[in-house]
C-alpha cells in the first residue's frame, strides 16, 4: 500500500524547470524531505522542509531547487529550476516524524523513513 505519491515528473530541457507534488496518507506536517536515484547510482539527498518551514538542501541542488508545502491541502513540492542533465533521477517524498534530516544539513545518516512513495521520473537532455 502506497502511503505517499509522488507527481509532476517529466522530460525537460536543460535550464528547464518542473515542479514535484507528493501527497497521500503518509504526509506529515512535521517533517518530509525528497531524495533521488538515478540508474546505476545510490539514493541521494535532495531536500527536506520542517514544521517551522526551515528548508535544507543538498549543495549540488542549493539554489536551483525550493521545497515548499500547501498545509491546508497538505501537499509537499520540489520546485526545480536551472535543471541540468545530471539531475536527470526518479525523485522520492518521505516522512520523517523523528525530525533527523530536518534538523541537519545532508549528507544524512540512513535510517527508516515512516513513509515512501513510488517516485517519479524526471528527465533532463542537453
């Protein structure tokens, strides 16, 4: 059972931008970060967005890259802008309630998350 989903994923250009959703049941208005994994790599950190709205970011996405969240309709994004080919991964939302990737800066130590969705795909060229 899928207690988060994520949206909005595609193919763009370089410099291009897209904009992630994630919502569902897992959704936390504490603590909810997103992650990556492109083929053949490991799972990277992208972002995470505490209960204060205090963001952190990974310094290969600082920048270019905003989390942000709609708390009535209790949705978490991922604005992406300036994309680049290496961004090129399927993107992941998390739940946190214990608070560890909102209270420090990536690389984060792994651990396991409350809730997970099954990704989207985001596709840059060049």
């Amino acid at each position: 059972q899928v207690e988060l989903v994520e949206s909005g994923g595609g193919s763009v250009q370089a410099g291009g931008s897209v904009r992630l959703s994630c919502s569902g049941p897992g959704y936390s208005g504490y603590c909810m970060g997103w992650f990556r994994r492109a083929p053949g790599k490991q799972r990277e950190e992208v972002a995470s967005i505490a209960a204060n709205g205090v963001a952190r970011y990974a310094d290969s996405v600082k920048g270019r890259f905003t989390v942000s969240r709609d708390s009535t309709k209790k949705i978490l994004y991922l604005e992406m802008n300036s994309l680049r080919p290496e961004d090129t991964a399927k993107y992941y939302c998390a739940t946190d309630e214990a608070g560890w990737i909102c209270r420090a800066d990536p690389p984060w130590a792994s651990r396991v998350f409350e809730a997970w969705g099954q990704g989207t795909q985001v596709t840059v060229s060049s």
